[in-house]
C-alpha cells in the first residue's frame, strides 16, 4: 500500500512538474487580425506613446509598385484600432515604415521612397515624419541620399543611428551597408561601411546597457544567412558571426531580464513569421505564428510582461496586419 501511494504521489509530482515547465516555456497568448482594409497591407512595426498604441505599416495594390502610402493606426487598449494617419507623396512608394520616440518626445516614422516607372526602380532614398500628438504628422522629409535604403533608426544616448544599403558601387554584383547618425533624425552623417559580404540588407540596431552596439543584418547572396554584428564605441570596428538562420524583415528587442529575441521570416518549408531566441551570435527558432506566403517584418514592444509583435501574413489570403502577445517565463 505504501509503495502504490509513493508512486501515485510521484506521479502526479511529475504530471505537475510538467505541467509547470510547459507553462513557462515560451508560449503565444493570443494572435489577432487588427486591419485589412488595405489591397495589400504589410511591413509592419509598433510602439507605445502617450499611453496609446500606435502600429505602421504600408497600403498598396500589391508587394511592389508606385502607389505605396503608409498608414498609421492607433488604440488605447490595443484591442479597437483606429486609423490615425496616412502619410502620401505623388509618384512615390512609400515603404518599410519604422517607428521610433525622440529625446523630446516625438513619435518618428522613416520609410523608404521608391520611384518606379512601370516595375522600373528609377530611384530612391529615405524620408522621415514627425508627431508630437499621434494624430498630426510633418510631410515626408528626403534624408540621407539618393540612392539608400535607412532600414530602421534606433535612438541612443539623445543621437538616431541607422544601417542603410545600397549597391550603388558596383552595382548587382555587391551591396553595401552605410552605418548612419543624426543628432536630430533628419541629418545624417556616416559613421563607416560594415564589412559585410553576401549581399547585406534589412539591418535593425540595439544597443546593450553597456554601450555595445548590436546588429542584425539579412543577407541575400553566399550563404544568405543572417550575421550578427557588435561594436563598442565608437563604433568603427565590428566582429561578425554568420547565425546559420536565413532571415527576411528582421528584428529583435532586449528585454528587462537581459535576453533578446528576434522576430523574422523563416524559410524552411515555406516562408512564416517566427520568434527566435537571440543572442550575440546565434538564433534559435522557439514559435512559429500563424504566417504563410507574403510575410514577415514584425514589430516589437514589452507591456506588461508580455511581448507584443505585429507581423503581416497572407495566409488567410490577403496580406493582413497580426498582433500576438507572447508569454516568455
């Protein structure tokens, strides 16, 4: 009798052990469709200001073209959205919008501007929107120079840094990061090249409570695997480390407790929107969100112990805008 009892107690030991463990393992909360109105609604991001939600992304007829405008959304609960802006420029597709928050509080909007005639780049370079209320936004401003790419800004220490490409020297033989500063997120100045081959592109930056720059860079060409980047101040010299992870759209945020993960496309076995544990040399897929087709490009936000990502995907068969939260202890 005492030998059954010490294993049922044992059993349900284990049973609860594991019940627990699978409760602290990385787990999506919820994932909701939160706008479709667009044709073709995609390249998302996201952040929180003034006590409100503000998300980004770009309408359009389809993936690439000349008619791209970037809409802006907002809600207070981040249940019932709004739209609250749409950001337009004659003759240009506006794309990839970025939020960021200015030293003197000011939601900021950097977005690509391509020229096209037909399906033909004629030209392109970055501009930038200014709000100091969510509701009012300054008109397109060109920044940087005709022919880059600033993917994405990221404020430090009062100054916008930013990676942008471009294959302006040699032209489709290789492409060339830029790393860019801005005192005030208009003008730019570059710091250095980044040594990095294989057709670099999509970088975001972060930056460790050291100082220690962090980057994530997709690439195109050789193995086309994403590299991570990092670099002390000043930021000249930099170590790379090739992740083994073929990424599209990436992104990644370091959280309170010091751990950083990365949202991206993820290509094996059809393209789809996951979640992958960072660090300063590798990634580890953990979650693979309901995606499929057209997606990618996640946004990032910590609320409340919760992860917040927008992403779009077209696997409902319209290229839509996503919200998840995931729990990640």
């Amino acid at each position: 009798m005492l030998v059954s009892a010490f294993r049922r107690t044992a059993v349900v030991f284990i049973l609860l052990l594991a019940g627990l463990s699978a409760q602290a393992a990385p787990h999506i909360v919820s994932v909701e469709k939160i706008w479709d109105q667009g044709e073709h609604n995609a390249f998302t991001d996201i952040v929180r200001f003034n006590d409100m939600w503000y998300c980004t992304f770009r309408e359009a007829g389809n993936h690439v073209g000349s008619d791209g405008t970037i809409r802006i959304i907002r809600s207070a609960d981040g249940k019932t959205w709004e739209s609250g802006a749409l950001l337009t420029e004659a003759g240009i597709d506006l794309r990839d919008p970025k939020l960021s928050l200015t030293p003197d509080n000011r939601l900021m909007v950097n977005m690509g501007g391509s020229h096209y005639e037909g399906k033909k780049l004629l030209g392109r370079r970055p501009r930038v929107s200014f709000s100091s209320d969510g509701v009012n936004y300054s008109a397109p401003e060109k920044i940087c120079s005709e022919g880059d790419w600033l993917w994405r800004v990221t404020w430090h220490d009062g100054q916008a840094w930013g990676v942008s490409y471009d294959n302006r020297i040699d032209k489709e033989d290789e492409w060339h990061l830029r790393l860019y500063v801005s005192d005030d997120g208009v003008n730019y100045r570059i710091r250095t090249l980044l040594d990095v081959t294989g057709r670099p592109n999509e970088t975001t930056l972060r930056f460790m409570p050291d100082g220690t720059m962090m980057a994530l860079v997709r690439r195109e060409a050789e193995s086309k695997m994403a590299w991570i980047g990092t670099s002390i101040a000043p930021y000249l010299d930099w170590n790379w480390t090739e992740t083994g992870m073929q990424t599209g759209g990436p992104n990644f945020i370091r959280l309170p407790d010091g751990t950083m993960w990365a949202g991206h496309r993820y290509y094996p076995g059809g393209a789809k929107t996951v979640l992958s544990k960072m660090t300063t040399s590798s990634l580890e897929k953990v979650l693979e969100f309901p995606s499929g087709g057209d997606t990618s490009y996640p946004g990032f936000a910590w609320h409340d112990g919760l992860l917040w990502m927008t992403y779009y995907a077209s696997h409902e068969g319209k290229t839509s805008i996503y919200l998840a939260k995931i729990a990640l202890d």
